[in-house]
C-alpha cells in the first residue's frame, strides 16, 4: 500500500492510501509516537471533504484524535 501524505501539521499527517475495496478513496489521519516516532492510524475519513476540513480547522483534528479543543480563554454567562 503506498502511503501519500497530504499535509503533516505537528504530530498529526493527513495521508491519501490510495482506495478502500468498494472504490472510495481512503484517506487517514495519523499520530506520530511518542516514544518511537512512527506513525500510526488514529482517524479514517469519510469523505475527501472531511479530512479537508481537518486540515483547515486544527481543534477539529485535536477533536478527531481525542485531545482537548475548542477552548475559550473567557466564559461569560448569556443571562448578565
């Protein structure tokens, strides 16, 4: 299977392994170790769309992979 990657953005890569077996493409999001630095499967899209959008908003990565996102510096109450 050769792996092409799309765009890597610090430990996380967004790669294109070619087509699943019914024809969709299939694209991955992976997470670099820590320890041995390889990379490794956390994430497979759905779509070309949605790893798109991974790419564009980094907290929808962080989201995927299960680490803290879309943190406000400031919560303030709707009812002051």
């Amino acid at each position: 299977m050769k792996t092409i990657t799309i765009a890597e953005r610090g430990a996380y890569r967004y790669v294109d392994c070619g087509y699943c077996e019914n024809g969709t493409p299939d694209f991955r999001l992976q997470e670099r170790d820590f320890y041995t630095k390889k990379f490794r499967d956390i994430y497979l899209f759905d779509n070309q769309m949605q790893m798109l959008t991974a790419i564009e908003d980094f907290d929808y990565t962080l989201w995927l992979a299960g680490k803290p996102c879309y943190q406000r510096d400031v919560v303030t109450s709707p009812y002051l």
